[in-house]
C-alpha cells in the first residue's frame, strides 16, 4: 500500500507540475508528459528494462482492486485527479489555439490517459522508444492544431 501510494503521488506530483504549468500552451503540456513517459522509459531501456507503471499494472490486475478496498480508492482518486488535470491541460489549449476545439476536454483527457497508458504496456514489448514517441504524437494528432 505505502509503494502503491508513494509511486501515485510521486507520478502524480511530476505530471501534475506540467500539465498546471500555465507558462505552457496546452498542447505543449501534453507534448512535455509524453516526453516524461518517454524518456523514462529511455532511462529504464538504458538499464535494460522497461519503465512500465505501477498503476497500469494495478490496473491490469481487477484481483488485487476486489481484494483491497484501499488499492481501488487509490487508485481512482489518482485516475480521477490524472484526467482533470488533462481535460484543464485540453481546455487551456482550446483557449489559447493550440488545441482543437471541436475535442471535448473529458474525452481527450482519456484519450491521452490511454495512449500513455498503452505505452507503458508497449514498451514491455521493448519497442523502441522513438517509435513510443511517434505513436504518442499520432494517437494525439486528433487533438492537436
């Protein structure tokens, strides 16, 4: 529980610090948490694994949410707290143009929420992480001007 917690809020403060950052446009803040995603997972490819994520893993595993209340609390709060942060990330973009207005801000909060997630299952695979990078930015293509 206390990995579980601390990985949560130690991801959560790093994603949180740019996707607030209202020195950015709002694509520019979705381009600067792919690069994070991405270049941990670099890092970890370095050390010749993968960075994968502690929530994806949560997530991918429904036993452990049914066996522990505490686990399921955590991780929807973080769930809830990830996509309002890129659904305001979404919306500042709509407002300074940098982010296609016909995207409605919730789906395009977990649109990129699952193409960061279906990169931290990709990269598992060892795919390389230019091409993670290529389809992160194809995946987002639809929101960005």
């Amino acid at each position: 529980m206390r990995a579980l917690e601390r990985y949560v809020a130690t991801t959560g403060a790093r994603q949180a610090s740019i996707l607030a950052d209202d020195a950015l446009p709002g694509a520019e803040r979705l381009r600067a948490l792919i690069d994070v995603v991405v270049d941990e997972e670099l890092q970890a490819a370095s050390r010749d694994h993968a960075a994968g994520c502690m929530v994806v893993q949560s997530f991918m595993s429904p036993d452990l949410r049914e066996r522990d209340e505490r686990v399921a609390q955590i991780l929807d709060r973080d769930l809830h707290e990830r996509l309002s942060l890129l659904s305001g990330a979404i919306r500042a973009g709509r407002i300074d143009g940098s982010i296609t207005e016909g995207i409605d801000p919730d789906d395009g909060a977990a649109l990129v929420s699952t193409l960061i997630s279906g990169l931290r299952v990709t990269a598992q695979a060892g795919v390389d992480t230019e091409i993670l990078r290529r389809i992160a930015l194809a995946g987002m293509s639809s929101l960005l001007d």
